[in-house]
C-alpha cells in the first residue's frame, strides 16, 4: 500500500480541486455553510491524495492542504461570503474567518498527510534485505545451510631417521623416535 502511488503532481491537484468542489457543494446544499461535512472530507481528501502521489512529487502534496483551504476560504469570500463569515464581513475577514474556523480540520488533515508522506518516504528508501537461497544447500526447507566441520586431531606426519650409528637410550629425544 505505501509503495502503490503513481498520480502525478498536477493530476492530484487537479482532483483535490475538484473534490474539494464537490465537499463545498455537498457541505452548503446540506446545511447552508461550510461545516463538520466538509472537515471530515478534507481530511479523507488529504490522506488520499497522500497515498496517491508519485514519491517524487512528495513536495507538493505536502503543501497542497492549506493552499487548498486558502482558496475555498478565497472562492467563497468573493462568492457567497456568509458560508463561511458573517455577511457583514469584508472579503479579508471572511477569509481568515474561514481559515480560523476550519483550522481543526486543516490541522488534522495535514498532519495525517505528513505522516503518512513519512512513512512512505521512509518504506520506500529502507535498503534491501539480501536473502540466502537455501535451495542448493538442502532439500528439506526447515533444514538449515551446511557448515564446515572439522576433527579435532590434526593430521600427523612423522619422519623416520635411520642413522649409521646407534645412540644409546638415554641420548634419544621424542624427536629422533
């Protein structure tokens, strides 16, 4: 699952935009303004879009969330301002509304795209186990690899001296024996 992203960086931002579209619409058309639907969404939205981009496009995704609730808070202040402010309120101060309102949901949502990020990151860049194929040692798979044993006698060669002369007993060592 961590290895399995293959989106490009423009194709995931894409679909964050337009899901984050479809959240609004379907957030406004239930209760009139930006809410718990929509959190719930963009967090879902954030993990997903984690898990679908390329490892080398990791950047941008890492970046994406709060851009993303920059310009929804943005869009709705020029477009429909009392979803997500007073209706009172300037354009600015609708947005940072907006922004202060869903930054529980902002928070949570990238901080769960950065950690799934890392541990992608982390999956992807860990070395390699090599493996000892067992096969060519043994025939039983529960068997382990042979070792090479050794006796513990060394192995003797000995060297006879034949002398011209007799050596009484006592001049004999081990080593003319």
């Amino acid at each position: 699952m961590w290895e399995e992203g293959r989106w490009s960086g423009t194709r995931v931002t894409r679909f964050s935009v337009f899901a984050c579209v479809v959240l609004v619409s379907v957030d406004l058309g239930l209760g009139g303004g930006l809410g718990t639907v929509f959190d719930i969404g963009f967090v879902l939205l954030c993990l997903g879009i984690a898990l679908a981009i390329r490892p080398d496009e990791f950047f941008r995704v890492g970046v994406l969330p709060p851009m993303l609730l920059l310009g929804i808070c943005t869009a709705l202040g020029v477009v429909h301002r009392s979803a997500i402010a007073p209706a009172g309120d300037g354009l600015i101060q609708s947005v940072i509304s907006g922004l202060a309102h869903h930054s529980g949901g902002l928070l949570v949502a990238h901080g769960g795209l950065l950690v799934v990020l890392a541990v992608r990151h982390r999956v992807l860049n860990r070395p390699e186990v090599e493996t000892v194929l067992d096969e060519d040692y043994s025939n039983r798979e529960a068997s382990p690899a042979p070792y090479l044993v050794t006796s513990g006698e060394p192995e003797v060669k000995s060297t006879t001296v034949v002398e011209d002369e007799p050596h009484s007993p006592e001049s004999m060592t081990a080593s003319n024996m």
